[in-house]
C-alpha cells in the first residue's frame, strides 16, 4: 500500500493521470466496481466496496454492479471481489460465475482502461 486510494468515475476513456490516481493505494492493481447496464465503472477504493458505494450515489443499481481487479501492466482482470457473492443472482462465490456477466465486465474495463498505463 503506497498512498491514499483515490476513485474516480469513470464513464469514457480514461486517461494514464486516472490509472495512475486509481494504482496509487496497492500500485500495480486496481480495484474496480462496474455497472454492467450503465457501462461504466468506479475504480481505485481500497475495496471494492468503496467503488461500490461510488457508484450507488451516482444512481446504480447494487444488482447490476460487479466487482473486480485490474492490473494495468499485464492489461490483465481477476473477476474476484466480496461484493461478489450474492445468493439471490446465483453467484454464491467471490468469483464472478456467470460468463456473459463476466464477458459484460471484461468488455467495459478493457474498453474504459485497456491499453492505459499509469
């Protein structure tokens, strides 16, 4: 842990001053919480439950977040998050089970964040 976690918000590209903001807390991986109907998504809490909340005062719907870790020099994602586990949607585990879920959350970070190092 390096700095004080910073999240943003991020609705377009984001820019390699955001990935950096966002990697300041644990440096090389991102925390990332997406909202799978909006598309977007709130990275670099020190949880992913921080990006959670980031994203529920901007009106997302809990049910439609998903957690999730990117790692921006492998341009790599962990679909493990606690805010993962959720009985009622079938996803019983911190991974995130559901394959067109994850294919929804794999398109937005590399859509959003892919290519961008800090």
């Amino acid at each position: 842990m390096f700095g004080e976690p910073i999240i943003h918000i991020i609705v377009s590209r984001a820019t390699p001053e955001q990935i950096h903001d966002m990697s300041s807390f644990y440096g090389t991986v991102i925390k990332v919480a997406v909202d799978i109907e909006k598309r977007v998504l709130a990275g670099g809490g020190e949880m992913h439950a921080d990006c959670e909340a980031a994203l529920l005062q901007i009106g997302s719907r809990n049910d439609d977040i998903w957690g999730a870790n990117w790692t921006p020099s492998e341009q790599k994602i962990e679909y493990e998050a606690l805010l993962n586990i959720r009985a009622r949607q079938n996803n019983r585990t911190m991974f995130l089970q559901d394959p067109a879920r994850r294919e929804r959350v794999r398109q937005i970070v590399t859509e959003l964040l892919g290519g961008i190092e800090p």
